[in-house]
C-alpha cells in the first residue's frame, strides 16, 4: 500500500516538474496578452503525456489570465485530462496573424441631406496613388440640388477606387481605399490607364516591325474605290449634317433634376404672366448717395436686390395670397416669408419680413459666396415662399419666369435701359425696367397679381414707402 501511494505521489511530482519546465520554455514566446499556435499545441500535449495533474486551470501563463479547464471523472476515480480537451482564450487572446493591421481607411459618401437619398458620382478629384490631407476632397457627389466633396478621413495615400465614375451611390457607400503607411499602392500616373501600362510582348513588336508600311496605301486606296458615290440629290431635298459632327453627353443629374421639376411646374400650375415697368431713378439715386457710408458701416456694398427683396416683402404682406400654395384640397397660409433668390442654384434669405437692407444684403453675399465655391448646404436651399429672378445681369430686356414648385408665384427683373418717358408733360430719358409675375391662376387671380405688381412698382419708385408703410 505505502509503495502504491509513493508511486503516485513521485509521478505527480515529476508531471508537475515536466508542465513547469514546459511552461518555462513557452513563457518567452508569450507576447502580451497573445498564445501562438505553437505554445497552445505543446500545452495539449502537455495534458495527454501528465495525466495526473489535478487541475490544469491552476496553471497560469504570464501577462494572461488562464480559462484553460480539465475534464474531471467520477468521484473516487483518478482524474485524467481528456485528448479532446476545448481551450478557452479570452476575446484578447487570438492566434498571432489574425488581427487586422489597421493601415487602410474607407472613404465613403457623406450624408446628403433629409430629402436626398442617393446622388451620381460625377468624377474623382484624385488618382491612384496620390497623396491625400485629412478631409481633402477624393470625388465630387452630384445630386439634385448640388454637388458635395467624398473627403478622405485620414492622410495617406489612395490604394484603391471602389466605385466609378457615373455610379448612383447612397450615403455610407464606399468609394476608395486610403492606405496610411503607402505601402502596397500602385502609382498611376494622371493620363495613364492600368490597361494601357502593360506593354506589348515582344513577339507582337516583331511581327509589326516586320509589316511593311507601304502597304497601308493601297488599303486606303482600295477603300476609297469600293466606297459607292454619294447620291446625286436634288436642290430642294433637305441634306441632314453627318453624324460625325455631333456630340451626346449624357445630362448631369442636376440638369436632369431641373428638367424634372419645371415639366412638372407646367403640367401642374395653371401659369400667367402679368408685366409691368420700372422707373429706377429713384432707387439708383438713393444707392449713389449712400454707397460710401453703407459699405463704410456694414461692410457690404449696396445694391438692387436689397430693394427689390424689401418690396417684394412689403406686396406679399399686402397680398398674402402670392405667399399661399395649394395642398391638395386645402390652401396653405404662411406667416413667414422666405425669399429664394434664383441662380445656378437657389439659395433662401430666411424671415426676410425680419430683415434691413444691410442685412439682406450681407445674407445674399454670403449665399453667392458659398454658391460659387460650392460650399453651399442643401438646407441653405431648401424651402422658401416667394422667389425673385434677375435675368437682367445676363442683359435680357423682358421674360417670362417659370414658377419653382411648390412656390405659387415668381417675380422677374431685367436688365435696366434709358428710354423715352412722359415725366411732368415733358418727354426726358429714364432708368427703366420691365418686371413679370408668373404666377398659378388656380390660386391667384388676375386681379390680387395685378396689385402685387403694382405695389413692386411703387415702392422701387419711392423707396420712402417703406418708411412710411404707405
């Protein structure tokens, strides 16, 4: 009996011995909180050859916690380690090679707003292989409304386009791959296609060396004989240009957008057009004369629009019908007033009813800033109540303006010209301007434009109306 406990005592002894030398020789291959396959394999077979260890969660690897855990038998029997034992690792723990290194970012779409889901990717800003800043621009996203930056998220070099030009993306989407370090990017030079770096085997540079190039002028030759003669067509036949000298470009999506909604400004409002003329002397002699102080204290120059925004506040308070549109069966009465100044896009001075002349102005040069750098938010352009056009910038004398749905009505200036009036019994050259209200017969009639029109007019003419509310 005493020699059968001595045997078990001496082999537990010397398994207990044989795991700590083992563990001794895994110990520097231990890495933070990580187990290579190989240490992870010596330690299984640790557990089949040392049978009698009585707990191999005891053991503990350093710089880890151990979740290594034994089969136990019934009790009374020798516990023994089973061969197809499960070895538990904590989420920090995986095999060497299998973390991902974190070198490439995604450069995706940004989020283009409540109303847009989608937009077209119109071109890259970037090749393969360029070096990129943080939040510098890689692609331009054309939507409906305006066209938005993809930005690369970090500094690095781009590995990889995801998305091609001409592609419909949604926010979220990615459109290249930016390697941080550089590594394993293949550079490309702006002109260059992949396709066209690879040159042509040798034998094919043989075989065309070994074409003669005389024999391209007889082809041609032969050609031009076999090709049949034009037909003989009469004078009067109409003779269509040739194909050749037409180009198709496909429509941005802007354009197409555009398109879109004036059709179905035509198809749904019942459009009219009312005119009117402007004597600007007035207006033009109150801009000379306080020009220098006004830029002076605001900062801003003073112009035309200011005037036209502010009468065109004080009419739609007077016909407030102008500023209602139609839903459904219901007319939809605002008490604000919105005024969305028409463009390449269309930007809106929100509360202009709030406004001055100083701040019309410095809200309007701060839009056409942002409009013509492209850093316009498609919230800038939402909405609004009323809209005033001003073709008159590009000369044009007289219009008529198409309302941007769902507005009910658009107000037209034009270009300012000296022309012949009736002014106290005498005729004597004036600033005149034509104006135009298109508006939607359905809600508005003839009668409350008319008087619309005519307030414009009036307060442009006097601008001391204004002072007055007369």
């Amino acid at each position: 009996m005493l020699g059968v406990l001595r045997r078990k005592v001496v082999s537990s002894a010397s398994a207990t011995s044989c795991v700590r030398k083992s563990l001794h020789t895994v110990r520097p291959a231990v890495s933070k909180s990580r187990i290579p396959y190989v240490a992870l394999e010596e330690i299984s077979y640790l557990t089949r050859q040392c049978g009698h260890v009585r707990s191999f969660s005891q053991l503990v690897l350093p710089g880890c916690s151990s979740n290594l855990r034994s089969e136990s038998g019934d009790a009374g029997e020798e516990e023994k380690v089973s061969d197809k034992r499960e070895i538990e690792l904590p989420e920090t723990m995986v095999p060497v090679g299998a973390a991902e290194t974190g070198d490439t970012v995604d450069a995706v779409v940004p989020y283009m707003g409540e109303s847009i889901s989608d937009g077209t990717l119109a071109k890259f800003l970037k090749n393969i292989g360029d070096r990129v800043e943080v939040d510098e621009p890689i692609a331009q996203i054309e939507t409906d409304k305006v066209t938005i930056d993809v930005t690369s998220p970090e500094a690095g070099v781009i590995q990889k386009f995801v998305a091609q030009e001409g592609d419909t993306v949604e926010p979220g989407n990615k459109v290249a791959i930016i390697s941080k370090s550089g590594e394993g990017v293949e550079h490309v030079a702006p002109s260059e296609k992949p396709s066209e770096k690879a040159a042509p085997p040798a034998e094919d540079k043989k075989e065309e060396k070994a074409k003669p190039q005389v024999e391209t002028t007889p082809v041609r030759e032969k050609a031009k004989e076999s090709s049949p003669p034009p037909p003989n067509r009469s004078p009067t036949e109409l003779q269509l240009p040739p194909k050749d000298r037409e180009r198709r470009v496909p429509m941005t999506r802007l354009r197409k957008r555009v398109a879109t909604r004036l059709k179905d400004s035509q198809n749904t409002f019942a459009l009219l057009t009312t005119f009117n003329e402007v004597d600007m002397t007035n207006l033009m002699k109150l801009r000379s004369d306080y020009k220098d102080a006004f830029v002076e204290k605001h900062g801003v120059k003073l112009g035309f629009m200011s005037g036209f925004v502010k009468a065109a506040v004080s009419a739609l308070q007077n016909q407030p019908i102008v500023n209602a549109v139609i839903d459904g069966d219901d007319i939809i009465y605002r008490d604000y007033i919105d005024i969305s100044i028409a463009g390449l896009v269309v930007p809106v001075i929100r509360n202009a009813e709030q406004m001055n002349f100083a701040e019309i102005e410095k809200t309007i040069n701060t839009l056409a800033k942002r409009a013509s750098d492209g850093s316009i938010s498609i919230d800038e352009m939402a909405g609004g109540s009323f809209t005033i056009s001003n073709g008159g910038v590009y000369g044009s004398l007289l219009s008529t303006p198409i309302i941007n749905p769902p507005q009910s009505a658009i107000l037209g200036m034009h270009s300012i010209v000296s022309r012949p009036m009736v002014v106290g019994g005498n005729i004597v050259p004036r600033p005149m301007m034509y104006i135009a209200l298109t508006y939607d017969h359905r809600l508005i009639d003839g009668r409350e434009a008319v008087f619309f029109l005519r307030r414009i007019k009036d307060v442009v003419e006097d601008p001391r109306r204004l002072l007055l509310d007369a």
